[in-house]
C-alpha cells in the first residue's frame, strides 16, 4: 500500500498531504535539532537508571504503608539524579500538577511569609492555591501574602521590578516556565537562570520555585541545574511518557524536598510511607520513553504552527521560533475554525476517534470551551490534544503526541476539516 492509500483510507485527502509534505520537507533542520536534544536527555535518563541500578525487583508492588518500598526510592533516585537535584518526590499520591505545585508551596512557606510570582500571573489553579481567588485552605487563609510581578510586554523578566518587590517578608518566589494558557512566550530555561540569579544576589536564602509543567526534556537542561530550588511537574504531561497513569513530582534541593514528603504525607513520616500500587513500572518505563515522547510531541508543534503560519494564521510560537515548552496556539480567527481544527485533532485519535468535540461550560472560564483528546489517560496532555475558550481571538492550544506520526495525522486531518468546511484555500 502507499502513504497516499494508507492516508486516504484515514481520511487525508492527496491536496492535504501534498501540502504537508511540502511544509515538511523545509522542516528537516529543525527536525534535526529536536531529535541532538532527544538523544542527550534518553543519555541523561539512562545515565540516572544505571548509576542506580534500577533492577526487576524495583518493579514490585508495594501496598498499605509502603515501608521500605526500594522501587518507589529508586525512582526518586533516578528523577534526582537526572534532573541533578538533591532529592525528589515522585509519587502516584501526588494527583496532578496543581497538587504538586500546591504541595510544594503550602510546605515551604509559613504564615507571615511573602510568594512572590515574578513570571506575571500563574497558572489559573493556582489563583485558588495561592487565595488570589478566595478559597477555603488556600495559602492566604494561612497568612501568607502574596505578590507578583508581571512580565515586560515582549515577555522578558522586570528584573529592576522583581529586585524591588523582594522584601524580608519574601520567602519564596514562584516562576512558571511555560505559557500555560496565556498569549505570552514560554521561558527558555537560560532567561529562568538569570532571574533566578538575580534574585538570589538580592537575597540568597530565598526558595526559587520553577512550575516546569510541559518543560521537562524539551531542551537538554531543566531550570534546577542553573539554580532551581524546586522544580514542579505532573506525570500525565511530559515526564510520565505517556504510560504513567497519575501522578507529580517534586525535585529539588533535600531541604524542601523533605518539608513537601511531611506535608504531603504527615509530619513525621514524610518519604517514609505511600505504596506504589504496582504503578512503578510505568512510571519508570514512562520516564525512560519521556525524552523521545517529547521530541514526537515537539515535531507535531512545530509542524502545526508551520501549516498554519503559511496558510495566514498567526501562531505562537512561530515555527521557526526556538522551543521551551510542547504547546503551540494557532489562532484561528474564528468559532468555526475552532470547531474544524478539533475535529480533525479528534478523528486522528485512537481512542474515541469517532466523537464530535462541542464547546461545553467549564468552571473557572468566561467562555464555553472545546476539547479535543482521545487519550489512553484520562485529561492527559503528553497525548494528542487541542483546546481553548471559544471566544476572540479564537485560539486553540495545540499539545503532546505520543509518537510523532500520530501527532502528523493530527495536524493533517485538522487542515482536511478546515479545507472541507471552506475556512482554508491550499496554495
Ligand atoms: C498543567 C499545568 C498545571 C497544572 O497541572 P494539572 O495537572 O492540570 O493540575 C500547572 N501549571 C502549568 C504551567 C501547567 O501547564
């Protein structure tokens, strides 16, 4: 059979692949690039797996309290030394970013202590961790003030405001790598080295927090090898390589690391306790595949905003723009255009490739908001995946793929939807 049979047979029609090969071929450098970084971080975590021997007997399942649980201390062993931290907690206990990030700040911080955001406005769960929206058991009901400086408009540090800002009340302070759902550039893990400098040589003692979430292994270092005290994550996005069905983790210096296992298990116990379930076999086999899932997942956003880009739309980043996180937002101008992109997203799926994603409510948001995700993990974002509020400018937030080819039959039936619904003319 031929790539065009085997295409059209999934519904990409001749005019679609034609026009995706053509952007393809003028990808190859970039594509290049993608795979040098792939191969230094798979070196990187195999590195971390044979210093620390990882061994069968590290897969066993461990029930009720856990004690002495090898694999579960392996594994911290394994993210530590890859990641070059002191420590690290990696646990299926923790159950998503949020939780992570929410254990990592309510553990290091105490009531009359100062959270200083220099990277704008995180993340929007957040807002309800930290009490910039009033929630029961937020850090605010505890007495911790809360402060943020905003990026400059082309997405650089205020590093004369972020000095300013910094007080004896300043404890921690939080930076946020990727975009997440806001229009701004992601931070290359250099320009998270400077301010965390610079905070530093203002006050040495304070706690540098990175939100790596969508981060990790996209380039060949992670903001703690330039001076991270902790570095935050979920394991249904980039670490977990797809085969981790839950969990966060928290890599960092012993210090914190220590104070996040007392809170997030009891004080007293800490790293002691917390069974694996039998989970650790796809957390370390997820963590090996992690570099490559993430290169695949880098060559369909590339590819994405590349499509786009010579089609007229504005995307962000642009494709020839260098990567520091795996999401791509594609503006498509319009609710139809929305509608079309995530249908195609869905109909490359291999699960629930037969459904229609509608724009539904969604607590939190002023919009109705369309999803597309036909994934193996539930609400994982390392898989294929498209979303965003419909509303202007009508941008979808395009990330993950587990394998490159997948992510390319995404991209190519997003574009035969759009041509079918006449909202695109091929050149
Ligand atoms: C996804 C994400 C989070 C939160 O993770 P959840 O697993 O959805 O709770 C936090 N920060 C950023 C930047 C993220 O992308």
């Amino acid at each position: 059979m031929t790539t065009n049979e085997i295409y059209r047979r999934l519904g990409v029609s001749e005019a679609v692949l034609a026009f995706g090969e053509g952007i393809l071929a003028a990808l190859q450098d970039r594509f290049a690039e993608i795979d040098r970084n792939a191969e230094i971080n798979q070196a990187k975590v195999l590195a971390a797996m044979q210093k620390n021997r990882v061994n069968a007997a590290n897969f066993a399942a461990t029930t009720g309290y856990g004690y002495d649980d090898e694999g579960r201390d392996n594994l911290e062993r394994v993210y530590a030394d890859t990641f070059r931290t002191e420590a690290a907690l990696v646990r299926p206990q923790i159950t998503c970013g949020t939780h992570a990030l929410a254990v990592a700040l309510s553990a290091n911080l105490l009531p009359g202590d100062e959270l200083l955001a220099v990277s704008g406005k995180p993340y929007d769960t957040l807002e309800e961790v930290i009490g910039i929206r009033p929630s029961p058991c937020s850090l605010a009901e505890y007495g911790v003030t809360y402060r943020q400086v905003d990026l400059h408009d082309d997405g650089s540090f205020d590093f004369g405001g972020i000095k300013n800002a910094i007080s004896e009340k300043t404890r921690l302070i939080h930076i946020q790598r990727s975009k997440g759902y806001c229009p701004r550039p992601t931070l290359s893990v250099s320009a998270i080295g400077e301010v965390i400098a610079a905070c530093k040589s203002v006050k040495p003692d304070v706690i540098v927090m990175v939100d790596n979430c969508y981060g990790e292994f996209v380039e060949t270092i992670e903001p703690s090898d330039l001076g991270a005290d902790m570095i935050v994550g979920s394991l249904i996005k980039n670490p977990g390589g797809g085969l981790a069905p839950i969990g966060g983790y928290i890599c960092g210096t012993q210090q914190c690391v220590d104070r996040c296992a007392y809170r997030l298990s009891a004080p007293g116990l800490g790293q002691e306790v917390g069974a694996n379930l039998g989970l650790l076999p796809a957390l370390y086999q997820g963590f090996f595949l992690a570099p490559n899932v993430v290169s695949g997942a880098l060559k369909g956003a590339v590819f994405v905003a590349a499509c786009y880009e010579t089609l007229g739309f504005s995307v962000v980043p642009s494709a020839a723009e260098a990567r520091h996180d795996i999401i791509q937002c594609v503006e498509l101008g319009s609710e139809a255009g929305m509608l079309a992109f995530c249908k195609g997203i869905q109909a490359a799926a291999p699960v629930d490739s037969y459904a229609t994603p509608v724009p539904a409510p969604m607590p939190g948001y002023d919009a109705p908001v369309i999803m597309a995700a036909g994934a193996f993990v539930q609400g994982s974002s390392i898989e294929l995946s498209a979303d965003g509020p419909v509303r202007p400018p009508y941008a979808v937030y395009y990330q993950g793929g587990l394998t490159w080819h997948h992510a390319k039959l995404g991209v190519l039936l997003s574009l035969q939807k759009m041509l079918d619904a006449g909202l695109i003319k091929l050149p």
